[in-house]
C-alpha cells in the first residue's frame, strides 16, 4: 500500500498521503450554514487519516449559483463563521481542507435562457470573492466545480453552449469563462494556494457525453486552463479503471496529466467494487478494478491523488484501516448512509 501513503506536495501544501475525501453534497446545512455537526463529520475523516478533504459543493454568492437551502453557502457572515469552525475542527485533527465552490447554472430553474456578458462578470467576480474568503480564513485552497453539467460545465460542452459570442463556437471560445474564473481566482488567492479544478466528460443527465473525443481535442481544451492558473486537475469519472480513449489504458486523468504535465486526481468507484475490496483483504491479484490498478497507477506516475468518496461516506477509518492493515473492518457502502453525517 505504500503508494498510496507517501506524502505529495502542491505548492505551499504538503499532504500526508495521496487519499482524498471526494465532494458529496450532504443536504445538512439548514440556511446554507455548516453546523457542528458538519464540522464533526469532516474532522472524522480528518482524524482517520485523509490525506486532504474536498467538502461537498458550496454555493458562490449569486443569485442563481443554487436552489436547495439545506446546501452550505460560502458566502455571508453566518455561513463563513460556519466554514471557519470546520476548519478548526478539521486543523485540530491534523487534516487539510479546501471548499468546493459551486454554481449549478441551468439545474436552477431561476437561471436565465442565456446569460449576458454583465451577468458573466458578476459570476466570475462572485467566484474571485469566494476564493479570496478561503484564503482568508486558512483553507488549504479551493476546488472549482467544473463538472458533471453545472455551470462551468455547461459552457464547456458545445450541447449545452450554444453562444454565438466570445464565449462560444469553438472549444478553445468555450473554455473561456472556465479561464476566467480560474484567472480571477488566482488574482485573489495569489500565486502559492492550490486552485484544483473538478471536470468530468459525463454528465448527471448523459453518462455518455464527451468534452473531447480524442486527445488532442482534450489537450487543446485543457491548456487555457492550465495557462490561467489550475495547480490540480480533479477528473472525474464513473469508473477508474475505464480507459478514456481506444488503444491507450489511461484513464481520464492519466490523460490529463500527460497532455498538461499538470498534478491529477483519479475518482471513480474507488473502494466500492466487490474485487477491490476481495484483493485488499486477501491480497489476492483483483481485475483492473481492484486495489492494484490503484497502486499501479500511483507508481508509475500516472496519476498523482486518489479520491474516495461512498466509501469513506459510510466508514470514516476507512484510510486509516487500509494503512493499518485492519481491512476486516472495513464497513460496506449501502444507501442508507447516503441519510446521515456519521
């Protein structure tokens, strides 16, 4: 398991391991404000030895960035003094931490047809000031939300981006608010905090979808990003073991970390597939899902961090009990967890 238990270093931040918590939205904010007992459920995966802690999407302060009022807002007084007990909560147990900032866009039905460029201004700017109250309050960094059809997303994927203007057309025009926003961000935060960028090529409503059907599509996507200023990319897809393109074995993020030379996160199902969890307890050779691709891809260089998230929902000592050794003890996933903030 030593692959997954040497320390990675992004700028300032030098984490312990290579295990991330992977953002999933709770619901159990009432008024958009993280409450203690949020601060108690991320400082136990904290204390059970996550390398770093992505916390599930919260909203930027726009009028349309969301619609569910049990989601934590990272914006106002009340909700950003809920953000700075999570923090203390998580430092306390030795754990690092960045928020996840988030606009749904068209998933709000209060989100216009077609946004003016006024409009996009005042999106990126809620974005830039986001950021600049992370850093201010001692987060770790930030991750933008760039996937799965939200707002980013949907400038990205030419189905959703329908503009006629400098911000739609070709890919390179539909990576331009993505840039904007990353740009504005590094302006606030300055050049040592971690800006991570969350992008998938699916969507929540098409696992099908495709950003860019080859690699040089997706290079030609990625570089504007990188030149704005992304320190990690964090791809997301169903499956980790999935080849992204025909004839190559990477994966999204082995993709993304060749075309960019830039850090990456593999997610995916990580540690809830039935052979994943059979060659961990028995140490027996899995399929390209199990704990060996994990291993493999972190050896050779692949891919830099690996995120977990519906195995860590349902077992906080879940990175601890695989760096100990005690994988009898590893607990399941069901649905039920999915309810609580164990």
């Amino acid at each position: 398991m030593s692959p997954l238990f040497t320390p990675f270093t992004i700028k300032h931040l030098t984490l312990p391991n290579r295990i991330v918590m992977a953002p999933m939205t709770r619901s159990q904010s009432p008024g958009g404000v993280p409450g203690p007992e949020v601060a108690a459920y991320y400082a136990r995966r904290a204390a059970h030895g996550v390398g770093l802690i992505v916390t599930e999407g919260t909203y930027i302060d726009h009028p349309t960035a969301g619609n569910n009022p049990s989601v934590p807002r990272f914006y106002g007084e009340d909700a950003l003094a809920g953000w700075a007990a999570v923090l203390a909560a998580v430092r306390a147990a030795g754990g690092h931490i960045v928020p996840q900032l988030w606009h749904i866009g068209m998933a709000n039905d209060a989100y216009p047809e077609t946004l003016s460029t006024r409009e996009i201004a005042a999106i990126v700017d809620a974005y830039a000031r986001a950021a600049a109250d992370a850093h201010r309050l001692g987060f770790d960094g930030i991750e933008l939300h760039g996937a799965h059809g939200y707002l980013i997303d949907q400038f990205l994927w030419e189905t959703t981006n329908r503009r006629t203007d400098e911000y739609g057309g070709s890919l390179i025009a539909r990576t331009r608010f993505a840039a904007e926003v990353v740009r504005a961000c590094r302006q606030a935060v300055g050049a040592d905090f971690p800006i991570i960028l969350r992008y998938s090529q699916w969507k929540l409503r098409d696992y099908t979808a495709k950003l860019a059907s080859t690699p040089a599509a997706l290079g030609e996507m990625l570089a504007p990003l990188v030149d704005a200023g992304v320190d990690v990319f964090h791809c997301s897809t169903r499956r980790f073991w999935e080849p992204e393109f025909e004839g190559s074995p990477l994966n999204l993020a082995g993709w993304t970390k060749t075309l960019t030379g830039v850090p990456t996160i593999t997610v995916g199902s990580v540690g809830l597939d039935e052979e994943f969890m059979a060659g961990i307890r028995e140490g027996k050779a899995a399929s390209n899902a199990g704990i060996e691709r994990v291993l493999a891809m972190l050896s050779a260089g692949e891919v830099d961090l690996v995120a977990v998230g519906r195995a860590l929902l349902v077992d906080p000592a879940w990175a601890e009990k695989i760096a100990r050794g005690r994988t009898a003890e590893l607990v399941p996933f069901t649905r039920e967890a999915l309810k609580t903030l164990s």
